[in-house]
C-alpha cells in the first residue's frame, strides 16, 4: 500500500480565509500579505546544521506544511503534507566591500519578497542564507503570513535556537501543541450568540468610515514603513494616566485615533479595525503555538464634544471587554451583519510579542 503524501486535512481561520481571497483576488501584482525576517547572526554558523534545523521545525510543526485548496464544492481547507522539501539558498558576499555587499544583499531580499508563493504548494516559507564575512551571516526568512502571526515568529525561533543546540534533533524538545487544536477550539464556539454581540454592538451604524477616497482601480503595492519613537517620559505619562483610570495603553491608543478620525471625517460616531491576537486563555499552550491566530474586527466609537474623554475612553474598554468571548467571529460574517457602518479602511494594531532569543 501506498503511503499518503497527505498528513491531515484542517479548516481554516476567519483570518486565513481572508487572506486566501485576497492571494486569489489579485494573484499578479505584490502580495502584500507575504512578510519578511532579516535575522542576523553573528559569529560561527554551521549551515548545514542551521539547514537540518529548519528541516527539523518543518517536521515539528504541522502548519508549516500546510497547502490551501478548494473543494470542489468551494469550501477552503488547508492540507498538510507529510513531507515538504525546504526552500534554502546560500549566497556568499563576503569577497565583496562593505558598500557592495550591503547593495547586493537588499537586492536579494527584495527579489526574493517579490516572489510570489502558490498558496496550495508548501511549505509557504523559505530561507536564503547570506554570508557577509567568515562569523558574520544574515539569514532572510520569507514567509506567508496565512501559515502564522507575529507572536508566532518569535516562538519559532526560540525552537530553531533549541534544535540547533541539540544538533537539529528535534526530538529532544518538550512536544508542540498543534495549531490544529485552536481550529478543534473555533468549531465549538458559539457563533448564534458571537453574532447578536457583533449585530448589537453595531446597530445604528449607518455609514462606513472612510479615510481614502474610493477608487476601484487601486492596485496594491508593498507598504512602507514610517517608524517614529515615542520618548520614555510620554511612554510613562501614558501608562501612568492610563493606571490611574483603570484603562489599558491599547484603550487611550483606540481613543485617540477615533478622535482623529472623528477630525478627518467630521463624524461622531466611528469605525475603524483592530487586529486582536485571537488566542483564548483557556486553550492549553496556545501561546507557544504556532499558526494564523489574530482576528481583525471593527471597534466603534461615539463621541460627544460633551462628554469628558476619559468616560469616552471607559466605555470604550468596558464595550471590547464584553466582545473578547466574541472575538473569533470573521470580519466578513460581522461585516454582513452590520452593513455598510462595519466598513473601515484604517487599522490600529497594538502589539506585544514575545522576546525572540538573546543568543
């Protein structure tokens, strides 16, 4: 008999099936959804070793091998392979000069970003390993975003540094709990009651909020990065006013940036997205999982120029309190729901991940 190539058949989450639209919507123009890692690695790299440690993860964590197809009924799963082969490149520059060197390794991290992965052929991951001097490396990760999130990255490397230290054996590590069980957690959840929460929370929310002007001939491109930091003294005058009223950093952020739309629309009452991480407290080892968890949802806000911001800002937080049970509803379901006052085009994130590895 022969063996099958494939492991195992899962559904898929509300995030994922997003994202898979989104890859067939426009499949000849950037995927804005596929991300990239540049990790440096300093002093001795045994790239073999680095190799047959990733190899190693691919074999440990089942989501990495994951593929997404349709059924002939249209319904997306993804499948797991068995066995994938890893993508690895090697490219050495270390006989060039240090401004040589520099220019042709962001030509190779960016010709490798703008090739596009086929969603239904893993694994949705690969790895170019750049050496830049004999103890100096840079290792660029490409990965789709659909097989995991931002928490997930850094949990992933924390198994690489561990696989790696045990000679790529991952066998030696504590078992992973599977992405799987999260997917087995979202099917016995309580959509009847997720979708009154959502149809509630957005009754009277006639319009969309809209920061761009429509134009049904956008394409996508890439998005660039604006980084700013915040000083330390405004970091703790947040934090310590958001302690003294019994709110969190993320409720002044939401806050604000509903002010500002309320300014940029000339609306009181208004949408925008937010991206929650999506992994229940009460599932076992999701936070060392990895895979596609975060749900982005709309947040509403009324205003009233009356009305003092801080009671703003707490009925903010006691409203997405009451939604986290419902927080695993898809957008496009709530968007159903709520009509045209669920429509957004601006997106707040506030992000708190886990620390990657020193070593």
């Amino acid at each position: 008999m022969t063996r099958s190539q494939v492991e195992d058949v899962w559904p898929l989450s509300p995030l994922q099936e997003g994202l898979l639209f989104h890859a067939a919507f426009d499949s000849d123009g950037p995927d804005v959804y596929q991300g990239q890692r540049l990790l440096d690695l300093d002093g001795p790299v045994d790239a073999d070793l680095l190799r047959t440690s990733w190899e190693a993860l691919l074999a440990r964590h089942p989501v990495l091998r994951a593929g997404f197809r349709r059924r002939k009924s249209g319904e997306a799963v993804q499948v797991i392979a068995r066995e994938v082969e890893l993508p690895w490149r090697m490219e050495d520059l270390s006989e060039l000069d240090a401004e040589t060197a520099a220019a042709r390794l962001a030509e190779l991290a960016a010709e490798d970003r703008q090739q596009r992965f086929n969603l239904a052929a893993p694994p949705l991951l690969r790895l170019l390993l750049v050496r830049l001097a004999e103890n100096r490396h840079r290792l660029i990760v490409t990965s789709h975003h659909i097989i995991m999130d931002g928490w997930s990255m850094p949990v992933l490397l924390h198994d690489l540094t561990a696989v790696y230290a045990a000679g790529g054996d991952a066998a030696k590590l504590p078992e992973p709990t599977s992405y799987r069980d999260y997917l087995a957690w979202l099917g016995r959840q309580d959509k009847d009651t997720a979708r009154e929460a959502w149809r509630g929370e957005l009754l009277g929310a006639e319009e969309p909020t809209l920061v761009a002007a429509a134009d049904p001939g956008r394409t996508p491109v890439l998005p660039e990065s604006l980084i700013a930091d915040i000083p330390e003294k405004l970091t703790g005058e947040l934090t310590g006013l958001a302690r003294q009223h019994g709110l969190t950093v993320n409720t002044l952020i939401q806050g604000a940036w509903a002010m500002v739309l309320a300014r940029l629309t000339g609306r009181t009452d208004v949408v925008f997205g937010a991206t929650v991480a999506g992994r229940p407290a009460g599932l076992a080892g999701v936070e060392s999982m990895i895979g596609m968890f975060i749900n982005t949802l709309p947040v509403r806000v009324e205003l009233d120029g009356e009305r003092p911001s801080v009671e703003m800002l707490k009925a903010l937080q006691t409203r997405q309190s009451a939604l986290i049970a419902h927080q695993h509803l898809g957008l496009a379901e709530i968007q159903r729901l709520g009509g045209a006052g669920a429509v957004f085009d601006t997106l707040v994130v506030f992000e708190n991940y886990p620390r990657p590895p020193e070593e």
